[in-house]
C-alpha cells in the first residue's frame, strides 16, 4: 500500500508554524507560545483537506547561533524536509524578509521538492499588500495568512494539495497506536530511537527534553505501528512553566489516544511513587498496559533479579496484575525486538470479545464454587452476564440489586474471567447493572 504524502513546515523561529500545524491537524498538538525554539522535535499528526489525507509534520525553527539544542533542532528540520513530498515554507509578513528567511530558503532550495510559500500573520490590507516582497525567496507566488485568525488557509491548502504524488493513497492508515509514557530521564527517547534504528527524537540526558509528543509510524512483520514518545510526566507541585504543562496535558491525551501504553521504569532507580501515579493514568483510562524495564544492562544480577523485581513491582502495583514486564535496554537493545509482538498480543487482548454464553457460563461455574455474598439477609443474586464493548472489554452484569456487588466479588469474577480468557496487558471493566 502507498504511502499517505507527507507535509512538512519548515521556517525560521517564532514564525508561527505551530500555530498553523495544529489549525490544519484540527487539534492542538504543537506547543504555542511566543517563545523562539519552543518545537524541538518533529511533530506529526494525521491531517485531510478536501477528502486528502496526508502527514503532516511541525518543525524546530532553521536557525544558527548557540541557543541550547539549535543544531540538534536544525537537523531534526533537515531530516523532515527530507521525509516530506510538499514543504510549507513560512515566514513572517509583519517583520517582512529576513536573512534568516533567506538562508532557509537556501536549505529548500537543495531539497529540490515543491515549496509553497505562506506568508503568516498578515491580518490587515496593509500587510497583504507588503507580501510581494517575498517573491525575492524564488518560490512563486506567497500565500497570504493569519494563524491567529484562520484566514487564508484554504487557498493555501489548495495549493499544498496540488503537489501531492499522483499516485498516494488517500486512505486512513490503520496502525496500532502505543505511547511510551513514565517519569523524566527514563530513556523513553533512547528507547525510540532503537526501535527505530534512527535518531527520529532529540535524545539527551537533560531531564524533560522531550516537550512534545512524537508520532512515528513504522512497519515491523508487515504490521503498522504508530509509536509515541511523550514528554516525562512530573508530579503536579513541579508543573511551573506553561511549555511543560501543556506537555503534561498531551501526554495524557497521547494516552487516551493510544491503543497500547508503554509504562517505562529505569531499572537503575527502581520503583518510585512518581510511578504509581502515571501507571494510573493510563490504567484509569482503561489501556492496554506493557511495563518495560529500561537501563537492565546496568543492573548487578544474579539468577533472581528478574523475578526479585517482578515480585516487588506486583507488590507495589497490586492493579497492574494483568499487565506484562519486559526487560530491556535501550543502549544494547536486548529484548527490543520482542516489543512489537507483545503489543500485537495485548492489543488483540484488549479488543478481543468473548460470546455471552461462553461468558455465563464461567460465572455460572464461579458462583457455584464461591456462592455469592449476603448483605444484611439479602443475597446477590445474578442472572445473566454479556459483553458490551472492547478496548477494555467491558462486562455488564445483571443482578438484583448493584449495591449487593461487593468490590471483593467483583474482583473474584474477574480473576475467574481472567482464569478462562485470555485478557493479558488489558483491564477488565465489568459493571452491575440491576434487571428491570
């Protein structure tokens, strides 16, 4: 199947490219703030216009100097101008053009793919009128508009949409969407970066460098998979900055998006209550969830390491019963290629619906082992059992009466549930419901 064409925005800092990336994705998902060299990592996202489904990619601006990250964020840009099929090259029609400007149109020009020139935040007639001197770039005609506003973007998109390879396909992609989420500085941008075997996400031993979550999609065993690298959840009383709690909120968005969550530990510090927190965000939103044991390499072992953490990791997280642990190291790569088929599995698991009979009938089985409890000379009593959705299967069972559905009884069927089908690395939410 042929690739969906790929939009990258290229510009100088503070131009507004994020701005303008999240109008056309239709989502805020790029970072917006008036700061120069806010986007360090390429953004993608899903994005249609006029029934054409393309990719569409956020830049770090183009940019010389010894700000931090700048040659990390120029080449991250680089490499997107070479993923892309159309570059949006944006620039500012208030400041007009720049030196900056015309050394990223030298950069564009090397690239030799098709380039249209949008000139932003032109919000009167008298900045339209001063767009004209940006035919000097040598990309044709400039395209007129406003991010703060929304205005102009059609024509541009026109254009944009013009460019795409005839032969792309314009269908959704269908791929299994995971998240690797965890607390700073766990090497979820090492880890990436060796699932990828490219350095597709800016990787450095700065705590919180990732600001942005990373969509990549990748093919592994003729299986696509669209892989999200998130910035490290903090505890709520360290959220100072509006950068790093917007990426505290699209983490957790990237979870609720995911199929799949990757709850990544460094081995080297163990378990820390940070952790528990962000397990319980992807677990609350009814996920599947793989722990991944980062930095195994270098750890002192003996023959009962693995299981001397396994039982200390059930210990402490008692509601991830379900989910797997593998361990792996990002450095050396042991394990990494065993991540792919595990995700595969729990995400089966995790869409996998089971027949209402089948279902009864294992409750009937577990009731006549354990008889259901009474509260106050009243019995629970239940009749019939079906379930209602996947991802998380969802069992809605019906009774006399909800109140009599004690936790305890509740968790016992699951694990009769559990015993019987196969539901590993997804919760189980199941419901009591009273029979009308």
């Amino acid at each position: 199947m042929a690739q969906q064409p790929t939009v990258a925005i290229v510009g100088r800092p503070n131009v507004g490219k994020s701005t303008i990336f999240n109008r056309i994705a239709g989502d805020r998902i790029s970072i917006v703030e008036d700061t120069p060299g806010v986007t360090r990592d390429r953004i993608y996202a899903h994005a249609e216009w006029l029934n054409q489904y393309f990719n569409i990619i956020d830049t770090g601006g183009i940019d010389i100097g010894d700000e931090p990250f700048l040659k990390q964020i120029t080449a991250q840009a680089e490499v997107a101008i070479d993923e892309a099929d159309v570059i949006i090259f944006m620039v500012d029609g208030k400041q007009g053009v720049t030196s900056a400007d015309e050394r990223v149109a030298k950069i564009l020009y090397r690239s030799k793919k098709p380039v249209v020139l949008a000139v932003n935040k032109v919000d009167n007639q008298e900045l339209r009128m001063n767009i004209y001197d940006f035919y000097s770039l040598g990309f044709g005609e400039p395209y007129a508009i406003s991010g703060a506003h929304g205005i102009g973007l059609g024509d541009l998109l026109d254009q944009v949409v013009a460019h795409f390879p005839s032969e792309s396909d314009t269908e959704e992609i269908d791929s299994i969407r995971f998240s690797l989420i965890g607390r700073p500085n766990v090497g979820k941008s090492s880890l990436v970066n060796s699932i990828l075997g490219e350095n597709r996400v800016i990787v450095s031993d700065v705590a919180g460098t990732t600001r942005d979550a990373i969509n990549t999609t990748f093919d592994y065993q003729d299986q696509l998979f669209t892989m999200v690298d998130t910035a490290g959840l903090r505890k709520r009383g360290k959220v100072y900055e509006n950068t790093e709690r917007y990426s505290v909120m699209r983490a957790m968005k990237a979870i609720d998006d995911s199929d799949v969550v990757l709850m990544v530990i460094n081995a080297e510090e163990g378990i820390r209550e940070q952790d528990k927190r962000i397990a319980g965000y992807a677990h609350d939103a009814g996920r599947a969830i793989i722990v991944v044991v980062n930095k195994w390499d270098t750890v002192k072992k003996n023959t009962h390491s693995q299981h001397d953490f396994e039982i200390a990791f059930r210990t402490e997280f008692r509601y991830l019963s379900y989910a797997p642990i593998i361990f792996v190291s990002a450095l050396t790569h042991q394990r990494l290629n065993q991540i792919p088929a595990l995700i595969e599995e729990v995400n089966a698991n995790h869409k996998q619906r089971i027949a209402s009979s089948a279902l009864n009938q294992v409750i009937s089985d577990a009731i006549a082992m354990t008889p259901t409890p009474t509260v106050k000379s009243r019995r629970l009593r239940i009749y019939y059992a079906t379930q209602v959705a996947v991802a998380p299967p969802t069992i809605v069972i019906f009774v006399n009466d909800p109140e009599l559905m004690h936790f305890s009884y509740q968790r016992y069927l699951e694990n009769q549930i559990r015993a019987h089908f196969d539901f590993k690395g997804t919760p189980i939410k199941i419901l009591s419901r009273h029979r009308k």
